[in-house]
C-alpha cells in the first residue's frame, strides 16, 4: 500500500489551512483507494530557518526537529501539498522545510492543493519549480480553493461541490505516479 503525506504547509496563526487539511484528507480517506493519508502538520516541527545561527542552548532540539522531519517525509511515496499563497508564492515556513530535504523526496509524486485569492495557483506553480529541484514528479491537475467563494468570511471553510472532480482526478494521477516511481528506488 502506498503512503501518502498530506503536508499542512502553513503555519500562521489562525490559518485556513487546517480545515483544507482536514478536507484533504477525509475526500482521499473516503476513496479507499491502494494508498494510506497522513496529515503532517509543520507546526509539529519547530524547524530553524536553514543557515540561521542556532543558539547552543537550542542545538539539540533544532537538529532533533530536523531528523523527525527528515525521517517522517522519507517514509511516504508520495505528497500533497497543501499550500496557501501568500504574495504571489507559498509561504515561508513550508519554503524553509523543503529547504532540508533532497534524498528524502527524490523520485517520489506529489499533487497540489491550494488555497488564495486565486485558489492558491501562484503558490502551487511555485512549489512545482522547488520539487523540479528535488525530483519530484508533479501530476497536472491541482485543485485551488478560492477565500473568495469556498470560505464564509473569508475564514470558514466551504467547498463547493465541483471540487470533487479535480480530487480524484490529482489523486488518480497522485497513487499512479507514486506507485510507478516507487519501482525505481533503491
């Protein structure tokens, strides 16, 4: 079975990101499909911003927070992304994370889920050029939330219902991608 991480890649206070997590990850649960979800929420990882002098007294939880989220992305086949735009990009903590990665994430699938003013389109274009980087294989269709008309009040989460299309179609592409990619690992 393939294991596939739904990466909460916001962290801001009062985020929107969680209830679109949340969503994600009851739509591709409720598909039963050949894969396995998990939600990791960067929050859970109090990673430092790479480079950044760490204090000494903050070395060893920094590296101890770095290994976990090594370790907990190397062990998934594939990603959805869940990223909100922020100025035209994705924001910078997820940014910061995929920044401490590479063998972790190589030839491995990943599908997109965004959230904006746009339906979060500029962040996951952007995230398609970081994973280019990385080797990972992005699947074409993506679904992009707008505040605009799947949030009341630009905070409370409702999707409309035409987003179930371009679910199953990223996570067709997501499990069939993430399981062919899978043979070519060591």
């Amino acid at each position: 079975m393939l294991k596939i991480g739904i990466i909460l890649g916001s962290v801001r206070q009062g985020r929107n990101g969680e209830a679109v997590a949340n969503w994600t990850y009851d739509f591709a649960t409720n598909r039963n499909d050949e894969a396995s979800y998990e939600i990791v929420d960067l929050v859970d990882y109090n990673l430092p911003f790479l480079g950044a002098a760490v204090p000494e007294a903050g070395k060893q939880e920094a590296e101890a927070a770095i290994k976990a989220w090594s370790e907990k992305i190397a062990s998934f086949d594939g990603y959805i992304f869940v990223a909100p735009e922020y100025n035209h990009s994705i924001g910078g903590a997820l940014k910061n994370a995929l920044d401490y990665l590479n063998p972790e994430i190589n030839n491995k699938a990943a599908g997109f889920v965004g959230y904006g003013g746009m339906g979060g389109a500029r962040a996951y274009e952007n995230l398609r050029l970081i994973l280019g980087e990385l080797q990972v294989a992005d699947v074409r269709t993506a679904i992009g939330f707008s505040l605009m008309t799947d949030f009341e009040n630009f905070s409370v989460f409702k999707p409309a219902d035409y987003h179930a299309a371009n679910a199953n179609e990223m996570l067709d592409q997501l499990i069939s991608w993430s399981g062919a990619l899978k043979t070519i690992r060591k």
